[in-house]
C-alpha cells in the first residue's frame, strides 16, 4: 500500500513507523496466586469472625429501643409478649392531653398571621409546610389584596394546594381556628 500511495517506508522523514509485521498484544501473565477460598477455609474463618463478633458485640440501636416505642399506640407483636404492666411509651408531639391554653395559643397564631403578613418570600418560605411555590403565591396574594386578617384566608388563595391549609396547621401548631 505504500508503493501505491508513494511513500517510502525506510525515509528518516517519516514520522511514524509502518510495520509490516503483525503486532501481537502481551498479555499479563496469570497469576498463580488462589483468589477463592476452600469450603474448609470458609467455614473456619465464618467461625472465627462469629466468635469474634459474639465476644465484642454492641446492641444494634433498633435492639436497644426495643420497649421504648414512639409510636401509635397499637398494640404490637412484640407488646404482646410483655407483661401488661409496662407503660405504652408515645411520643411527646403525638399527645394531644397537652394544650397550650387559649390565651398561649391565640398569641401563636396571631404571630404566625404576622409573620406572614410581614415577611417577604423566603421568611414565608421558611415557615413548615410551606415550600417556594407557596411562599411566592402567598406573597403576591398579599401585595395584591392586602394584609390577611385572618389565617383561615390562606385557604382562600387561588393557585393553592387543597391539603395545604390543613397541612399548614399541623405542622405550625395551629389550633382555636373558628371554622
């Protein structure tokens, strides 16, 4: 192909080398070295690692919270097994015997109110339950309409998520609404 093409494979011009002969690739060569292990050599080591792991073993946290659950109260496999005169542990936000009294409460939602009524955008974005999209409607609700006089008027933004309102009062302690 190079007679036919005009060029001299022997030319110190040239900047790389043809070579006629085929190339070969070298393979590495294989290792004698054993990468898997006997069934004799498996099991002795799994005892080993059993024995190690059974001497200087800590609690799994899932095992240690055993009898401490924050749950719903239901009545578990596990509960049934104990004696009845282990209390029911729930999780302190999950009780609703604990009220703040109307007065605390009424103080609350009036500063959740102000808080929407005065911050700008990312303050009401900061609030829970509320993310960017809701934060923006809220706000342009407000410069367009006015202050909210009340909280029960953010139910009554167009553009809003039907559950939001609800959600909005879970998650910021909202009770005392009139409906």
């Amino acid at each position: 192909m190079e007679r036919t093409l005009g060029i001299n494979p022997n030319s110190p011009s040239l900047l790389f080398a043809v070579s006629t002969e085929p190339s070969t690739v070298k393979k590495a060569p294989r290792s004698s070295r054993r990468t898997t292990m006997m069934s004799s050599e498996l099991n002795e080591t799994l005892r080993e690692i059993q024995n190690i792991a059974s001497t200087n073993r800590r609690r799994s946290v899932r095992v240690a919270a055993r009898g401490k659950y924050y749950g719903d109260g239901s009545p578990r496999k596990d509960d049934e097994n104990k004696d009845a005169e282990s209390p029911v542990f729930r999780h302190p936000l999950l009780e609703n015997e604990k009220q703040l009294d109307l007065q605390k409460q009424r103080k609350h939602n009036q500063t959740i109110l102000d808080f929407i009524n005065i911050g700008n955008v990312k303050l009401i974005g900061g609030l829970p339950a509320v993310g960017p999209k809701t934060a923006f409607l809220i706000y342009q609700h407000r410069e367009l309409h006015g202050c909210y006089e009340s909280l029960q008027q953010l139910d009554l933004i167009p553009g809003m998520n039907k559950n939001f309102f609800k959600k909005f009062c879970k998650q910021n302690q909202i009770n005392g609404l009139e409906n």
